[in-house]
C-alpha cells in the first residue's frame, strides 16, 4: 500500500501552463495530496488561487509557508517549485534549509554558484532534490539508457541530440505573449535563451541515456530575430568522456518543428533511435541485421520501461488523457445536473446508454449476417 | 472552480487493468474523488482493495453499496463500472434505480433487451449515463468530428475502419492467462469475441466521427485459432445512411499488430485519416491540394480539440505520463527516506540537483565558446 | 554477354503514358531494340511516331505488322501490347499466331472468352506470354513471396489488399480527359472500372505474393459519381484456399490518396506488410517479436530481391532516375552546343566544374579546420 | 525529335557498380548510345568488357581513345569519367583538350590545383562538363531549389544536411572488400575519406538546393574504426552567405543508416524537409500553417520537378524498375525458348497468360456476387 505524501507548491497558479502540468503529473499516480500553496508572488494571487484549486493551506509567500510548514505535525513533506528560472533558488534553498525535500523546473539556476550552493545544501541536509528533466520519464528513453548500460550497443562512439522548435520565429515577446516575454528577458532566463530552455532539456537528454560525461564544447550560438535580447539557435559540437563525440542543436526558430525533441546514439555494435514526437517507440539497429521497433511494453522492452508504464503495450501513452476526457466530460454533465443547469456543450460529445444499444444491435446484425451466408442484414434504427 | 464529485466503483480490484485505468483517468483532472466501492465479486478482496487504495467506504457487493450509498447525505454522486461484460446490466440497473449517474465501460450488456431496458431506466430516471468508448476522447477524433459535421469533407462516401491486434494469436486462453479467458468465454463475453471487445469500438468510432448512422452490414465472421469458443475475426461491409458505404476489420489474430485502431474517412471534397498509435496526429487533405497534418493544438487544430486538450502543440499527450513518472519516483524516494529504509532501485533515474549543476555547466561553456570564435571550451568535471 | 531481343509495340504513341514506360522498362537493362512498331490504329499518327521515337520500321497497323515481321529474317521476337483494354485480345492473337513471344498489359481482355482463347493459343504455341502486372517486379514483392514460400509466416490467414486512388473524386471524364474518358467507358474498358482498372492489379498481387487462390468473393461494388457509366469503387470480402480469408478495397474516389497500394498477409507465425508508396520497405513481424524493417538489399533480403535489384541497398529505386535525370539534362546541354541554339533552361540544374572546385574547396577548409583546434576556417570564394 | 548523342565511357568494366548505374542513367531517357569505352586501366580487360556490355569500338586506355575518337567524323560526342577519385582528372583533361563534353563522377579532383585546371579548361574549350552529384536529380530536390529561388521560404536562416552510413562501422577494408578498400585508401581516395565520399554531395546539395554559398567552417573530423587511414566520421558547423548558418554531418559508422542523406531548410516564413530515403515526398510548412506533403507531381509540385518527372503522381520513381523488372525476367524467358535451354528460375516470377485470365474470372466473380445482393460467388478454379 502506497503512502500518499504530502505536498506543498511555489508558483503555478491558475492559468499557468507548467504549474497544471505539475499537479497533474503528481495527481496522476495518486502518491501525493497537493495541501499547501504560495501559488504568486503577489499575495492576493496567492490566495485566490489557492482557494480555486481546492488546496486547504494557502500562503502569501514561500517564505511564510516555509516557515509555517516545517513546524506543522501533518507539515508538508515535499515541496514543488514552479516559478520562471530566476526565481529557484531562493525558494528551494528555503525549503532544503527547513528539511523539506524538493522538486524543482529546469534548469536549477541561472548562475553556477547558486547551483553549487543548492548542491551542497542537499547534500548536508541529506534529502531528495528532484529536477524535472521530464523526458528523461518517458519508458523508452528509459529503455534506452537501459540498453546502453547493459551494454547493446558496444562502446558509445556518437550522439546527436536535436531540440527543434519554431515558435520563436518571429518577435513573438514584443506583441506581449507571457511565455515569449519572460524566456526572452535575460532578468528571467539568465544569460541563456533557447539554450538554457530547450538546450539544457537536450543535453540532460544525451548524457543521461548514455551515462557519459560531455568534456568539451566548441559552439556557434546566435540570434536570428532582429532586437531579441537572448539566443535563439544553437550548434554546438560535442567531444564526450571515452572519445564519444557528437552534435547538439537547439532552435527556436525551424518552421514546421513544434516540438521536436530527438536522440540519436551509435556504438561499435548497433543504433539507437528516439524521436519524442512518437515517444511510445524506439528504433534499434544491431550492426548487420534488420531495423526493428521496440514499443513501449512490447517485446524487447524490458524492466526500466515496464517501471514507467501504466498501460499495456500497443495503446500509445495519451490512451490517459483520452480516457479521462471522457471522465472530465461526464463530471461536467453530472454536475450541470445536480447544479441544475445546461451543461457547457462540449461536454456532450460522450457516448452514453444510446451508443451503447446501437453497439448491441451491431454485434447482433452482424453474428446473424455471417451465419446467414453473409447476407445484408439490416440494423434497426436508432430509437 | 470546480465541483469535485463523489464517485463510487464496482470491480476493478488491485491488479485489473482497466479498473486502473479508470480510476487515473477519474483523478487526472481532478473532478472526481473516490470514496466508496465494491471492487470485487468476492467479499472479501473488495474490502482488502478498497483499503489498499485508499477508498473510505468498502462494501461486501454492489448491492449492498446502492442501497447504502444512495441513503447518505453525502453518498456517491456517480459510479464506475467496470466488470466484466455480462456484469454491466444488474449494477447499471441497481445504481440508476438508486438515482446515481453511471458510467460503465462497454460493451453496454451483452443482449439486446438488457441494452434496451437500461436506456429505457436512463431516460425514465433523467440521470447521466457515460459509456467509456474511450476512443471518442482524443483530441483528433473529436477534430474530425467537429471537421465533418461542419462540411469540410462534404457528403461522405466512405468509411473504412480497422482494430487489429495480435495478442490472440495464439489459444492464450488455455495458457491461464486471465484476460484471454473471459474474452473468449461465451458465458462472460456475450455471443461476440474480437467483435464485441474491439470490434464495438471500431463501430463507435466510425460512427461518433461521421454522424451517420449505419442500415446494413454484410459480414463474415471467422474463428482462426482451433478450438477457441468464439470470434476471432470479423470482415464486415457497411452501408450507412445517405449512401455511403464502408468497411470494418477487426482482429485479434494478425502478427505484428498491437491496437493498431484506425479509421479513414472520403467525402466529395477532402479525406481524413486517424491512427490511435500516432493519436496526436490527422492526416487531412482537400481534393486537389496537398496532404496536410494537423496536430494536436497546432494549426488548424479547432475549439473541439482544444477542449479536450491539456498541454500545448508539439508534445504528445504521453507527457503528462512522462513528467508523472519523475513525480512517482520521487514520492518512493521521498517515502524511503520517511520510512528509513532504501529506495526501490528503478526509481533512482531522476534528475537530481547534480544533473541541475552539470546543466548550468554545459550552459556557460557554451556560451563562452560561442564567444570566444568557438572555440573548444572544457566543461569542469562532475564533482 | 546477354542476348539483345528485338522488339515491336503495338500502341503507345508519343504522348502515351503507358507506351512510355514500357519503352523505358524494356530498355533499361538493355535487354531489348525497339525495332518496329505499330503505335496507332490511326496509320498516318502510327507512322509519324514511329520516325518520332526513332524506330526503324514502321507499320500502318498491327495485322501488316505481324504478317511482315514473322517473314524476316530478323523480324521481331516479341512484341509488347500497351492499347486500351478492349484492343488486347487481336493483336495478341495475332502475334501469338504468327510464333512471337508477348507482353501485354493488363487486364488480359475484357471476356473470359477471350482470356481462355488466349491461354490455349499460348499453350499450343508454346510461347512466352508476359502480362505487365508490374508491381511484381518490385524487389520487395518478390522478398514477400518468396518468405511466404518459405514458411517464414506459417499458414496464412488473412489478406488485406487495397488500391485507393482519388484521381476520380469529380467526373474526370466529362471534362474531356482522355485517361478518364477511356477507363470510364464500357466499350473500351469492358464491364468493371476500377475494379478492371485497379481492382485487378490489388488481386493479382495478393495471389502472387501468397501462393493461394482465391475461391469465393462477396462484393458490394459502386458508382459514386453521379452519371459514370462503370464503377469507382469496390469492397470485396475474399476466401482464399485452405481456408484463408480476406478483404480487397479498390477505389478512385478517396481525396488524399493517390496511388495507394498496398497489402497484408498474417500467418499463424509472423506478418508482412507493404506500401507501394515507400516500396524500397517490407515489414515483417515475427510473433512475439520486434517489428523489423526489411530494405531492398538489406540485411533479411534474400535472393528473390537480389535477382530484382539493381543497386546497393539504402539508396531508393529512383535514384537511377535521379541519376538518369542529369544524363538527360547535359545530353540537353551538349545538344544545344552541337546545334548551336540556346539549351533548354530547365536542363541548367545540372552540377559542373565549378560545383566540383567548390567541393574540393570544401574538403581542404574542413579539414584544416579539423586539424586547427576546429577554428572557423574560410572557404575562398566562387570564382 | 530528341538527338541521340554519341558516348563514351572511361572506367566502370562490367562488375563496378557506379559504371552500370551511368550506363543504365545514360540508357533510360535514350538521349544516348553508347559506341566507345575504355573500361579499365587494364588493356585486356578493357577490350573484353566493351564486348560484354556490346560497345563497338573498344580502346585500351583512355589516351588511345581520346586521340582517335576526336579524328573520327563518327566519333563521340561526349565521355563518361567513371574512375576512382584520383583518377578523374587525367582522362577529363584529356578528353576536354580532345574537344569533347565529360561527365564525371564526383569529386571533381583530389586536389585544389587540379580542379581549377580542369575549370580553366573547361572555360576555354567551351565544353559542357556534368558532375554526377546525382541528388540533384531528384524532382524533389529540384522543387526545393525552386521554392527557395522563388522566395517562398523567406530568406533562409539555416541549413541542416547530413549524410548518415553505417557500412564502416567495422574495418572492412582489411577483408578485402574492393569499395571499402579504395575508399579508405589516401592514394586513390584523396585526403578526406567520409568527408570527401559523402560530405561532399551533401555539401552540394545545401548549396544546391538554397543557392547560397558557405563563407566558414568550424569542424571536428575522427577516424573511429583503429588502424583507418582516412576519417570515417564529419561534425561540421557552417556559415553561408548573408548570415544563414548550418551543421552537417557525414559519417559511415552510424549503424541502422544504410544511405541516410537528408536536408532541411528553415526561412524567415516556411521551412522544407527531404529525406533521400522517401525522395518522392518534399516536407514544407509555411510559419502557422500545418505541415504539408508535396509529392513527386502532386499538388503544389511546380515545373523543375515535373522536368524531372517520367511518371505521374503517386508512383514511386522505382515503379520504373519494377517495370522494368518484367521486361528483363521475359527477355531470359524468351532468350531461354530461342537458345533452346531452360531459363533462370528467378526470372519465372512474371505474371503469364494465365494470371490473366484469373484476372478476369476474379472481375466476373466480384461483378456477379455484387449485382446478386453481396452472396457470396465462387471463382472457378485454375484449370
């Protein structure tokens, strides 16, 4: 039996794209209970958000709620903090100091010193630190690291990983798009733009499915769009540990790539391949034979994907979401009916008991159809 | 704000897939709490469920839970059923009579005047009745839903839709394996095998996305696998309302297939195709023009997608699965170090604050790089 | 030293599409001379072709053109037919009559009567006679045959083949095109459109690459367009012999596709499928086992696809076009110097001496950049 | 009335596999007849090839044949360079003082002197000179080159090419295998390996394909496999003309890539994607649009690529060679009845007479089963 833990949150109020990500992903598996927040750094933010979010113990800052935490018998037990780049440190070195452990976004810090400093802060306290480098959970990527470790692929000899992305294009920030504002504000992002936002994902990608370190860089890093105060493309070559050498690219500005993330490795004995378009399949070459496909929980995907899967093989991994669509509608109808009002519209694209009769009257057509030497049988209509 | 609603389940135990799969998808976006169930024909595994999953309320049967539940001030507002098929009937029949919305999985029931009476008791007690053909939910289905009904296809012509697996290829029933069993099993299936357990969602589909109801079917419904007791394939041809026509192959015996569910669908004026392995996808093209991919929340993606979407264009919905798996290691992280005793091994591959440290390393060595005519530029060691 | 044959057509003017190709195909292994021709039933267009393609003999039709070529001495030793459906059976009696190896389009005729007339002609004759279901030729074709043949899949069981074109979504043919006009006409195209026309060629293969017959068809065959004389559109449920079942969709009325063919074929051990629209590709899945890719020339191809083969794998077949289209445009190029006259602009894109200076150029930087820590290193500039 | 051209051809005796690619090339347009050759360094060999392959007048080097062809007022009009890189500029200087046309296969030269020699040559004689960067060829590519030229990408911004192998992932050069042994060899290859066998048609084909010119390089080659005399593996970072910039990729030691060359281009308003794998498919996606497929001939495939078509849309380009297929496998058949033996095995794959005639039966069969409301037909069986 599971314990469920208890959890705090910084940052992430309504309406805020990663903050909703994070609550799901935590709600998701049913091993935390979100009960206190400090949602903004403005106080009153804080606690109407809190208060629309259902979390009992709202704070007008992560200070307070440090504070007042640590000192509660049923205090939270972790912490996430979800705030933009420049605003980890000081929130997670808060909640490490008060023995709270803590999962913070990428990238850790904006400065190598306050990194250093997290570091070590973790270190003396003895807790967890967790840095969301989300792709490193999908089972295939994985299923790859597993791979390479076990040795399928012979010594490691090149890694090209790619972060391809085009909604940056254009000066997306100077017509007021939040996400565009701050990841192209140096006083947010640090000194790095599409780098430390997407490149950093890319580089924490190659060197934790292959377990090598990177020792050298030689890079060309520029900025396309005119008056952009940060990067928004990256080359860069890479020279690993043991003499692995490789390719990073990171861009912001690609027409047509929305998002795309992919990994390429190649030893002395066989290639591996993961695009996280289609995250649910890698592509695995032994030098000399056949292509093949390993999908997630199908043959050839062993023990560390089978850890990060939910579901059976075949159904790819937003089967979830589309599951709870369903769901999430039918709360709608269901409470439209208890709040005795029209339910929002959208939600009535479910299929209910009528559905499930003409799929009865279906089955039957079809069963008497073929015993009847395939026969055109006919379906009554819909009632 | 949203309401949270008090949701009951029957079946679905500790261990059955698709009783899992429910209660993520209840949690997901948060409308449902889950307070009360009958989780097992056997009395006892239903009370040792419930409190392995933390349900407050366990019950000896569903019976028992509807006359209970719908007696209390703060009882169920709604239940999930998800028995197996010839088990929908009497706890539909039982929760709707009790006045509780039901949402139960399909095949509705197994014969046609169980089907009939259940939606004859929705519309007599105006409750809300939600049949899981889970398919309905992705974001894709319902654009080319909202696509056909407002012309772009023109009339339809055509509707090809297929759900081939492989998973029966072989007689997995004699093996023990639980799944197989019932799913060939006449007296828990219902008269159809591969027909009624994937066939009915490939019948919904097409139907749900084109609007058109079908009048006849022609089929030839086939038993591969030797002395299994019912269908393992079904080759079926349509005739729908205003003239089209179309075909449906279900199978559970084809090498090579997983759930590969997909439906095409040809009108006068443009096609579209939809594949459930690549879900985030739709394939769109008006007569004469190019093919063109519509994806999730990107362009030309329309208010039905959006409503049924969660995280922005590019990622595939497995990224809440993804970033979930780093929150779900963590919490065994988190919960060993409560608990004073090691972690499980396969939850140790999460970013940690040192991958936080490498990562602002990688960053400022770029840079320097960059600036410096590229030059290779050493990243300090990890310490 | 392989034998030069020589060789007549009957059909195919300038301007044909087909007669075209099955000019290109004979010589592209240089197996055969087109020596005579008779490419017309209209004499004087049948003539002028003839002195267009640079084909020596010349006939005012084909009965003249049988009579005098099975006299010569070095009269013809095969003879292709590329006229319309109805005109197959003459000449292919005519020419099988006078002893001269055939190779016909398909279908073979529009009657069974003549079909079987021609088969004993054959016979009696013992001659060669080829019908140009072409999409056997293709290496991946025969590797799919010949692992079937082999017992890679085990028994069969089902066969999924389709053909699905759009090119007559609209009513081509009253437009005046002429592909459409004669593929829509009963008296030229016999009693079945796509079905004769595509229909054809999907059945064909899947009898080719399994070995099996087909022995009982239940077909629902249709004309979508209003006011056209044959059928666009076909949905045939098929039982193959010892006992295999499948389905064949033929259509010509299905926007976005435009030459889609492709086939299935599940055994009780593994399954095969194919796309005519990436055909370099066979994928094959044992069962239980990762999905493979097999490439033309690859690792798993084998000796059938050797044998079709004409150039390492990884390159796709239309590399000899690619190749050929340089050949072409220079032969263009250099004509125009011999004549004195300006050269086709679009014959321009070809690379020349220049390109090769700036490739070497492009070497000698790389690599001294290479060997100089990787400093930028300039390229001289085209001269 | 298209000119037939006189060719000759240096190196590529029977068994070389770029020899037979530049005759079948020079073969399938019928732009040119091959009269003259000089098939190897080795007299004999010379004179017994040119007899093989039915090439009328045979010389034992390349000087010989220079030298009589320019006096003969038959002669050739134009010479095909067929031999290893080092041995390209001799016979092309050669033939270009002799007054003839050259195409010859890329690199132009091994080094930077002998490639402005033969330029100057080229510039005085006023000679056409073809490289065979064959990729160039393709229509895809050529439709890339136009869209760019035309401005429907805006100005570029960067250039991502790569030419990905894996056939030297081992030291095959050390089993005697003829390709990779001159190819890894400095004497005949020139100082680059990888760089200088496939980065230089990937370089190409950027320049190509965009029409800008690369101004810097900043690179890192490797030589991977122990004991390799030349590099196997290219990481390059670019710098074009007004501003746009780029990586390239070359390497031979990257398992599962059996000829992976591809280009992607992204513009201020669009961004185009083409893999050589897929050639008959160009990847285009203006900014805020979705993503669109142009096929070979499809909509929005515009006159360079219909140039460099011979087939309509949907037909791979190797339709020719599966076409052509049937023609090769009738002409042993036949041959085989002349000659009076029995023919190769392999070549008995050619659908005959009575595939024909199943044809029909197949057509009558599904005509009769549809018109009889879908009951199932039986096909007679092959007699």
């Amino acid at each position: 039996m599971n314990r469920r833990l208890r959890l705090g949150m910084v940052g992430g109020g309504p309406g805020a794209f990663i903050g909703a990500v994070h609550r799901i992903a935590a709600r998701l598996d049913d091993r935390y209970e979100l009960v206190a927040a400090a949602l903004s750094s403005d106080a009153e933010r804080s606690m109407a958000g809190a208060k629309e979010l259902h979390i009992s113990r709202a704070y007008r800052s992560f200070e307070e709620m440090a504070a007042s935490e640590s000192k509660r018998p049923d205090g939270i037990e972790a912490v996430s903090i979800v705030t933009p780049n420049n605003l980890h440190y000081a929130p997670a070195k808060a909640f490490l100091e008060a023995g709270i452990h803590v999962i913070c976004d990428k990238p850790l810090t904006t400065t190598l010193g306050d990194a250093l400093d997290l570091a070590e802060t973790v270190k003396r306290m003895g807790l967890v630190f967790g840095l969301t480098h989300n792709y490193t959970g999908y089972p295939m990527v994985r299923q790859a690291r597993e791979m390479i470790s076990t040795g399928e692929l012979g010594p490691v000899r090149l890694i090209q990983v790619e972060y391809v992305q085009d909604w940056l294009t254009t000066p997306l920030e100077k017509t007021g798009q939040k996400q565009a504002e701050w990841r192209t504000d140096p006083a947010r992002s640090g000194p790095a733009g599409s780098l430390g936002d997407i490149g950093t994902h890319a580089y924490n990608l190659a060197c934790f499915v292959t377990g090598l370190s990177c020792e050298h860089v030689a890079a060309d890093v520029t900025t396309f769009v005119s008056g952009r105060r940060l990067d928004d493309n990256a080359h860069v070559m890479l020279r690993f540990s043991k003499g692995a050498k490789g390719g990073l690219w990171a861009t912001q500005v690609a027409p047509g790539n929305e998002n795309n993330l992919s990994l390429r490795v190649y030893g002395e004995k066989a290639g591996l391949e993961w695009r996280q378009e289609n995250p649910n399949l890698l592509s695995f070459t032994p030098l000399g034979q056949t292509r093949r496909t390993i999908t997630r929980g199908g043959p050839g995907s062993g023990s560390a994907a089978a850890h990060a899967s939910r579901i059976p093989s075949g159904h790819p991994e937003g089967y979830l979401e589309a599951f709870a669509q369903l769901y999430t509608d039918l709360a709608e109808q269901i409470t439209a009916k208890i709040e005795k009002r029209p339910p929002n519209p959208d939600s009535l694209s479910v299929p209910g008991v009528g559905d499930g009769v003409e799929g009865v009257k279906f089955v039957n057509a079809v069963l008497e159809s073929s015993r009847n030497r395939s026969a055109w049988t006919a379906i009554p209509p819909p009632h």
